[in-house]
C-alpha cells in the first residue's frame, strides 16, 4: 500500500478545495465593499483562515511525500477516495466552526460545536443536504454560498469518480473499481479517463450554467440562483431559504425549472456524454432512463391517487395551508417524488401528515434513488432492475433448475460475479439502513432529553445512507437534525460515506486485509 | 403437468387427515362418556362431521384420478406441496366453522366467519401459531386438541418435505427441490426417501413422546402435555390457556422443560439421524448448529442487559407484575428468547413494554429463525452465516476483483448458483416483509373502525411470514390476530404459506411458465 502518494495526492486536492474558500472569501470581500455591507466581514475572515490553514496542509501533505514512487492501484484509490470525503468534511467544516468562534451573531451558535460543523460540511460533499441549521436565513451569505459549494464540488466529485475513473455498476461487463485490472498507470490516470473526466466535468458546469440562467430568468437573485443550483445539479438540497425551494411559491415557473434539473441530475451522465456524441436513439432507448422515468410517473401518480383520496389540505413550507386541489395536488405530488427519488431533497411542502399510501412510496423512492453515474444516491435504478429480474430468474429456477435463462440489460447479459455483486448491495443497503436505525435508536434512547421516535430514526438513517436529507416525523421537511446528540450525527456522518461512495469503499478500510500487502 | 396425479394423491392426504379429525372426535366422546362431561357434544359433532366431509371429497379425488398415468415431476410435486397446505387449511377450518354454526356458547362466535377459522387452521398448519381467539379456555377441548394436532400434523410435513424430499437448502451441492433432475420414479418416492422419511417421522415422534413424559412428570395434566409438546415439536406456539406457558408459572420446570424441546426443534433433524447412526462428532461440529445455539445465547445476553439495564418490573401473562431481579429476568429473557428464536411463540410475559434494544433483539431473532431442516421459519441460520460470508468476500472483492476466496460451510465450496440462491431469498424474505406491511396497513387503513399503527402492520407480517405467532404492539404477547379485517387475514395467511414454504413454492404457482408445458 502506497500510503505516501495517497497523502500528496489528498494534498493537491486539498489545496484546490480550501483555494476554493478564499476565492468565495474574496468575492463576497469585494461584493460587501461595492455594496458597503459590513455584517458578512466575520464569515469572509473565517472562510479565508480556513482556506489558508487548508492550503497550508495540503501543501504540507504534498510536499513531504511528492518524491515517493507515484503508483496508485486499486487499494491506493479506495483509500484516496475515502480519505477525501472523510478530511475533506473537516476542512469543510473549519469556515462554520471558526465563525462562529469569532461572531457573536445569535445565529452564530448554530455552529458551536465542531460535530455540527462536520455534519453540514459531510452533508453538502457528499449531496446529502441533512442540515443541522434551524434558523438558515440569519446565516452570513457567504458561508451559505460556501455550503452550496460543498453540494456541487461533491457531485463532480461522485460523477467524475464513478463514471470515469471507477466504473460504478458492474453492468456491461464492467466491475466497481475495476476499470484497471493492474491499477491506474504511473504518472497518473490514463488519457482516456482523463478526457472523459474532462468532458464530464464540461456536461456539469453546462447543466449548471443553464439552471441559473434559467432561474434567474425566471425571477430568482443570481446568488440564489448559483446557491439553488449548485444543489439541484449535485441533488444536495441545501437551500439558502427556511421555506426551502417553498419560499418561491409564487412563481411557479421556479418550481418547474428545479423539477427539470432534479431529473436531469438523476440521469446517468454517461448518456450526456452519448448524446453530444450524436447517439440519440441509444440514449433513448436506455433501459435505466426508462425505468427511472417511469418510476417518477407512477409515484407522482400513486401520491396524487393518495393525497386527492385523503383530501386534507396541504401544509406548506412557508406555513401556509392550501386547499388539495387538483393542480396544487400535482404540483407538490411531483415536487416532492422528483425531490425525494433523486435525493435532492428540496421541499415545498411538508408531507408528514401525508396518508400512509404517500409515505410507502416516497420511501421506496428515497431507498431506489436516480440512475447510476449520476449525483443521486441509494440503490440506484438499474440495480433495482436487475435485482427484480434476477428473482424473477430464480423463482423458475425453482421448477427449472437445469434452464438457466440469462439476465440481460440493454442486450448485455449480467454475468454471475455481477448479479451476486448487485444483490449483495441492495441487501447491504437495508442491512446498513437497519443497523443505522438501531444505532441512531439507541443512542438518543441513551439521552434523556431526546424524544426520538422510531420512525425519526428510521428515516434519518435512511435520509443519510441514501443521501437525501430530509426524513419523516422529527426530521421531517421541516425540521432539521441539530437537535440529535454528537454521537448520532457522527454515525449518520458514517452513513452518509458508505452510501454516497457505494459502501465498498468506506467498509474496505475496516478490513484487515485492505491493510496488509498480501 | 400431471394436475390429475397431483389430485389423486392430494387426496389421499386429506383421507388420511380428516381421518385424525374423526379419530379425535371419537376419542373424546369416549372420554366424555366415561367422564359423563356433555358440554363438549357439539364440537365433537363438527369434528365428526368435518371429518366425513374431507374423507368424503379425498375419496373424490382419489378415486376420480387414480387411473392416470403416476408420474410426479418437479412442477408436480410443487403443486401438490402448495395445494396441500391452501386446500388443508379449509379442511382444517371446517370443524371451527361448523361448531360456530351449531353451537350456542358465547364464545363459538370467535369462529363465526370462516376466513378467522382458515386463518387458525392455516396458523396451525403452517405451525405459525397465531391465533383469532381472545378467549381460548372457553373453546371445547377436543377443538383445541384438533388446533394443536395442525400444528404437529404440518410440522411433520414439513420436516419430511424439506429433509426427505425437498433437499431445502442448497448447502452441500444439493439444491432446494433438486434432489430428483429428472423426476420423482413412477409408482411414489424413491426408497431411499421414503426411508428417510420413515426415519425421521421416528424421530418426531420420539421427541414429541419424551417431552409428553417430561410436562406430565412437571405436572401438566397429560391432554395439556400432549397440546403443548405438539405446539412444540412443531414450534407453532398454539397454548390452551389465555395466558399461554404463563399460566404454569408456578412450575418453573415446565418452562425448563419446554425451553428445551423448543432448541430442540429448532435443530435440523437430519443432525438427530446422524445421532442415530453414531456421528456424534459431525454433529457438534455443525456449523449451523453451533451458530444457532451462539445467537440464542447472545440474544439472551443481550435482552437480559437490556432488561436489568432498565428495571422497570415485568408483566407477566397471567397480568401479575414481578421486580425485575436477576433470576426472573433470566427466566424471561431466555424464554422469550428461545421462543421467538424458533418461531414457537409461547408466552410467558409480555414483552410490548421492554425497552428498544431488547426489542431490536427480539426483531432479529423473528427473522433469522432456527436451523434448516427444522420445524422452524424465517430465513434460517445457515443462510445467515452464509450471506454474512458472502458479504465478507464481496467486501475483499472490491480491491481484489481476481482474487476469488470461495464461501465455505462445513469443509464445502459454496457454488456460484446457491450463493446468489440464498443472498436472493435473504431479500426476498425483506421484500414480503415490506410489502406485507404496506398491504395490511393500507387494508386496514380502508377500515375506519381499525386503529392499526404501522409497528404493529409491520410486525404482524414478520410474525406470519416467518411462522412466529405473536408479534408486537397490537399483535403482542398478550393480544391475537381476531380484530384484523377479513381481507388482512387473508394476506397474512398467504404470508404464512410463503414463509412455510419457503416463497418459492407458492410464487411459482403465479407464474405463466410454470402451468405452460415447454
């Protein structure tokens, strides 16, 4: 294991992000000089201090190690990458945490503790969008443009690393992690992965560029705009209004827009990189588009069969109450199961009082998710398809064992190794979203003060593990999780690792033969 | 498919078995002559008649097919193993119907809609042990006698079945229903398993006489012995008193006793033939075995912690409230324990009160169950300990693709095909967890008059799906099954069937290339 290059390249990373907050200290310098706004001035010190202390250590990171042999192999590549949400969130959090060191803001106590701190940073890099925040609008824009920021570096992070470097699914013939049987060449990743990361990161920044030209031209500030969409491409969730995406109610074309880009973000960018490519009909034809396509318009249709069926008036974000009618029924029918099945997260109602039938499929959406290769997290779309179509397969093999009838997906057939490997994930997921729940249980059962109520601790284990944010009951739409004690948020931190990078690549370092040379 | 064979011999099965109903009817108008007892005439006379109905069809069919060709092939046999149980269950349920139907005692009216008495004859065969009734000690005896003999007639079934004819598990090269490629021989089982069978209906017999000696010498009356050793045996849990095994209290050797055969029938019968034939060695060094007996103690440990930990006093069945000390919380924590482990499902205290970890506990035991091969449900400990292995090696896989470390059990490989066989019935045991959930609570939901929280629409579908019996909430120790709508007691008797069977043999029956010839 080459521990020494795993740290330079953690360096140099580092470096780019907390160069990232200094550059957001520095806008908003200059913003708040050109408009004479002096109440940000702590925020901008504290964002600088971080970016500075965090470029030092990256340069001390890569520094110390930059002459040791540059190979990185597979293990290497795990442990990169579990290293850099695991620091990264530190580094993320140091801005919220030394602000609220040197402000004397109310609001500034939100941030007291360092866990709550490392929950929000954890929660944005890794597009979760769980916030500990209570009170979001008394928070110094800049720190809350700099949470916006973690959503969207995350999500290039994720689509960068799980379509280009590590081949994500297993499906067409390509394993997790698999892409380089002998480990990625020296010097650094192939051309090929390069290029594709390159025109990954170019489909990104283009969706993002139109999401903020089109919400701004759709009447929102340009600092929300940026702010909203860097969460709704990441599929975060991390707005800048209490109301969340709520707080806009009044133009709906706001609405519109963000359902769009939520559905785009889901999509497998693999299939953007297609279509520039000219290959329309395969895209179209692709068998986990449709499948996530479809699953949209079922849930929004059951949740709308559900919500006009029970007929109770629905509670929004802002406070407000509306009547269920038919076009306000589908407009947070759809809202919410765009929101909900790509983890994003945005609210505009709250669905805790929802009928049962609401609440089963919203949380069969938050445990499949979008589409593989996308920002989204939990099972994913197309390993729910193979999975259903592997049991389908096993049950005639109850009366036909000799006949073996291949799983295919889009004409490939799914070879053994893989439909055991996607099998195993799914069962992981609800093993770890059970083992979560438990934990999270027993914790807060342990704290006297809490009131935590089973169905809060299922759903925000599920909520972190699947990268979501909200739950249901007491971390509901609107509610948040600043009130849980340290211990459970550093487990929903763990949480929202293993789901957002797949669990292979957290559980592997809690092997001991991860470790050894063997 | 040969539906007339299958016909023929489902009929010789029901001779056989409303044979035992007439056979009971006149033993217990015998004793009640002696005994110059009437008030049990009417329950006799259902019995009786019940008897003569089922005889009356089996001879139908029997007779009406017996000429066709004998040939019983695997699609056969699934058939008939699924049409046994579902057509059982209704000539189980008969003798409670028409008792209802000519009986004036107020408590006949527990019985007065048929789905209650499938439901209890279908608890019964599936040895699941839920019950409808509210009152059990107002039912004649000779009614309860009958509900216990389900337990122990589908019991022996199902050893039989899945030891002697159905190889269960796929451990050891041998895969569930493919012990025969090409067919059961013309003219009925082959020798050797009907050998086998013979063997091991010894050996349920053996047991079931040895416990009957041991709870009579305790000091039960010899028909309560005989009631509770079938409930036993068969891991059913159907007791002749309300307040279940609670009501020997005052016996604690009874509760020893009972604690004892209930570990016992949760061992794979196929390990008390190797008994037999002198293998001791082989036996305790039995990888499920060893793993069973290691859960229950951990379970026990940890509920006993659990218990202590709180100290709230215990409410036992009989209403009576205790100080948690020491020897009581063991007493209860092992009993319980064990209980729930093997899907038996006695009482002896109410558990709804005890804190989450002790329920989390309880939860886990509910779904893994007991060994393969055993009268038990759920997903069985060797699937456990081999998805758990699985998982490991999936986990070493993802930095070390070429590496394959096969899945061993006992000294053997695991095949790709079982391994994937068994990680898909994990799941899917999940799944109709789930499922059956959402469709009681959203039946149930439809009734105003009902009041079902989801913990207990949840844990009523684990506790028939994995052949428990009782669950928790409203569905407790201290509650039954009589209050659910008619349509959810429909659902939980198709989720008993699943769990007996093992899913697939009843999935099968719903799909079109199961009834087609190709």
């Amino acid at each position: 294991m080459n521990v020494r290059h795993v740290i330079s390249r953690l360096g140099l990373l580092f470096i780019v992000f907390s160069g990232v907050m200094i550059l957001v200290a520095a806008i908003f310098f200059i913003l708040d000089l050109l408009q004479q706004h002096e109440a940000g001035r702590e925020a901008q010190q504290a964002l600088l201090f971080s970016g500075l202390i965090g470029v030092a250590i990256g340069l001390a990171c890569w520094a110390l190690n930059r002459k040791v042999k540059s190979y990185i192999g597979r293990r290497e590549a795990l442990l990169l990458v579990a290293l850099s949400w695991l620091i990264g969130a530190v580094l993320g959090a140091l801005p919220f945490f030394l602000w609220a060191q040197i402000s004397e803001v109310p609001a500034s106590t939100q941030f007291a503790q360092f866990i709550d701190c490392y929950f929000e940073a954890m929660s944005g890099l890794t597009t979760t969008g769980a916030t500990i925040l209570s009170d979001i609008e008394s928070i110094p824009r800049s720190l809350l443009f700099w949470r916006a920021i973690t959503h969207w570096l995350g999500g290039l992070g994720i689509v960068v690393l799980f379509v280009a470097v590590l081949p994500s699914l297993g499906v067409g013939g390509k394993k997790m992690f698999q892409v380089e049987a002998t480990g990625l060449s020296p010097g650094g990743l192939q051309p090929q992965i390069k290029e594709t990361a390159r025109i990954l990161a170019g489909i990104y920044v283009g969706l993002t560029a139109i999401e903020v030209t089109a919400l701004t031209v759709a009447g929102m500030s340009f600092y929300d705009a940026l702010c909203h969409t860097f969460a709704t491409i990441a599929s975060g969730g991390f707005s800048t209004k209490n109301a969340s995406l709520g707080y806009y109610r009044d133009k709906p074309a706001i609405d519109a827009i963000v359902i769009v880009f939520m559905i785009l973000a889901g999509v497998n960018f693999a299939l953007y990189h297609q279509l520039i490519k000219g290959k329309t009909k395969r895209v179209f034809k692709d068998t986990e588009l449709r499948f996530y396509l479809f699953l949209i318009a079922a849930a929004t249709a059951l949740v709308y069969f559900s919500l006009r069926h029970d007929g109770a008036p629905l509670i929004l974000t802002t406070g407000e109450t509306v009547e269920a009618g038919p076009g306000e029924t589908l407009r947070q029918s759809l809202f919410t199961s765009v929101a909900l099945k790509t983890g994003t997260g945005f609210c505009t109602t709250d669905y805790n009082p929802w009928p049962f039938l609401a609440h089963a499929v919203i949380i069969f959406l938050m445990f499949t998710g979008g589409c593989s290769g996308s920002t989204t997290g939990g099972i994913k779309v197309i390993r729910v398809w193979i999975a259903f179509k592997i049991m389908i397969a096993e049950i005639e093999h109850a009366f036909r064992p000799n006949v073996i009838r291949p799983v295919k997906v889009g004409g490939n057939t799914i070879d053994h190794e893989t439909k055991l490997g996607i099998v195993v994930f799914v069962l992981g997921i609800l093993i770890l979203f059970a083992l979560g729940s438990v934990v999270i249980m027993l914790l807060e059962g342990a704290n006297p003060t809490s009131d935590c109520d089973y169905k809060t601790a299922a759903t925000a284990s599920l909520a972190t593990l699947c990268t979501i944010g909200p739950g249901m009951a007491k971390v509901g739409a609107m509610e948040n999780y600043g009130w849980f004690s340290g211990s459970s948020k550093a487990v929903m931190c763990i949480l929202m690792m293993l789901g957002r990078l797949e669990i292979f690549a957290i559980i592997v370092l809690f092997t001991p033969r991860f470790w050894r040379g063997d």
